[in-house]
C-alpha cells in the first residue's frame, strides 16, 4: 500500500527527516533503471522477431507439419511477457529507491534462461522427430 | 562544496546514456518494422509508425524531475507497444496471412 502511495504520489509529500519517508531518488538512479527497462524491451523486440522469424522464414520441418509454431509462437508469447514483467520491475525498483529500501530481486533472468532453455530443448524434440520420419 | 562523484553536480552523461537508450530501442522498432514490411505490409507500417512515438518519448528523458507523475505512462508506452507488436505477430505467425495485405485494401483487383 505504502509503495503503491510512493509511485503514485511521485515522493511529493515526502518528509526529509525520517529515512524511510518517500523522497525522489537520485536522478541517475532513476535513469539507470529507465534503461533497464528499455533494455529488456529491446530484448522482448527480438524474441518477438525470432519467433515471427522462424514461424514464416524457416522451411517447413519435413514430417512435423507445427514444428514451426510450436517453437515460433512460445517465444512470441515470451516477448509479451518480458515486456510485461520488466514494467512491473521499473515500478518496483523506482518504488525502492524512493524508500531508500533495498533493490528488488529481478525474476526475468531466470524466466528468460528458463524458456530459452525449453526452447531449445523442444528444438531438439522436432529435429529429432523430422528426422525419425 | 564540490561533490567526489563529478556526475553528482549534473547527471548529464546519465542522461545522454538514457537518451541513447531510447534511440537503440526506436531503432529496434524501425528495424523489426522493416522486417515485417516484406511479407506482411500491413503489419509492418504499423510497426514503423511506432518508430516516432517511441522517438518522441525519448526527448522527454531528463524532464522528470519537473514532472515525475508522467514517467511511469511513458515506460507503460513502451511496453504497449511491444505487446502490440507480439499480437501482432501472433496473428502473422496463427492465420499466416492476416486478412489484410495491402493488395487487398487497394482496389488493384481486375
């Protein structure tokens, strides 16, 4: 509740005097998760485009006639998500800064190695399964 | 009075660095568009018209200490529009031709 008040309020009624009152951090700190955020948004861009990319550019796999969406499409659904998820990261780290508390822990590492992984696992499944038949 | 850290007087190449962050990411949508616009048209100019939108939001980098009420709509743009952009390419990637192409919007029939 009181980090929802923080982002919202912007640190306008901050009051100076005790250390965990809202207060406008530090100008370079904000930018700095500013381009986090853009960063994965970048990253999010070229999941996108990797998955658009292999579902219309690749040949089709001879035999697996979804072999191309059952990998495209996940990484375009990723793509969102990253998007989505690094929105609600800016706005908890900006959050913390604001406090003075201590930086949130980001999750999207971990749900970018964790489906890049699947990813490459299910490309394995399919090449396998083109060449059987 | 002068601070250790020199950035500390003016943060002007955080700035710079988050204005150049802006830029990468407009070009990334100028890039995608591009991609797009040869088999799918349609898709791809309405990518490219991200392009300035995104563009524009970068010149306000630096403008948020006046106004820090607006930051979190303008980051909340960009993450509407890579969500466009991913439905967007869903629809490519799920009908494989969407319904319009631009052949189909111009009267070129016939």
């Amino acid at each position: 509740m009181e980090e929802r008040r923080a982002a919202r309020d912007g640190g306008d009624d901050h009051d100076r005097g005790s250390p965990h009152a809202p207060t406008e951090p530090d100008a370079r700190f904000t930018l700095a998760n500013e381009r986090t955020f853009l960063a994965w948004n970048r990253t999010a861009l070229a999941l996108v485009v990797a998955g658009l990319g292999i579902v219309q550019l690749l040949p089709p796999f001879p035999g697996v006639p979804w072999g191309r969406h059952v990998l495209g499409i996940p990484l375009i659904v990723l793509g969102a998500g990253v998007s989505v998820i690094s929105y609600g990261e800016w706005r908890r780290t900006q959050a913390a800064l604001r406090r003075g508390a201590s930086l949130p822990r980001s999750v999207l590492p971990r749900v970018l190695a964790g489906t890049i992984a699947g990813i490459a696992a299910l490309s394995a499944a399919v090449l396998l399964v083109s060449a059987a038949r | 009075m002068i601070p250790e850290d020199v950035e500390q007087l003016d943060p002007g190449l955080a700035r710079e660095r988050t204005k150049l962050a802006w830029a990468r990411t407009a070009i990334a949508f100028a890039a995608v568009g591009g991609a797009i616009l040869k088999k799918e048209p349609v898709a791809g100019l309405i990518v490219l018209a991200m392009t300035p939108l995104i563009w524009g939001l970068g010149r306000f980098v630096g403008h948020t200490a006046e106004r820090p009420e607006l930051q979190p709509r303008r980051l909340l743009a960009v993450t509407v529009t890579v969500v466009t952009v991913s439905v967007l390419a869903m629809v490519i990637a799920l009908v494989g031709h969407p319904p319009t192409s631009l052949r189909d919007l111009l009267p070129l029939h016939g």
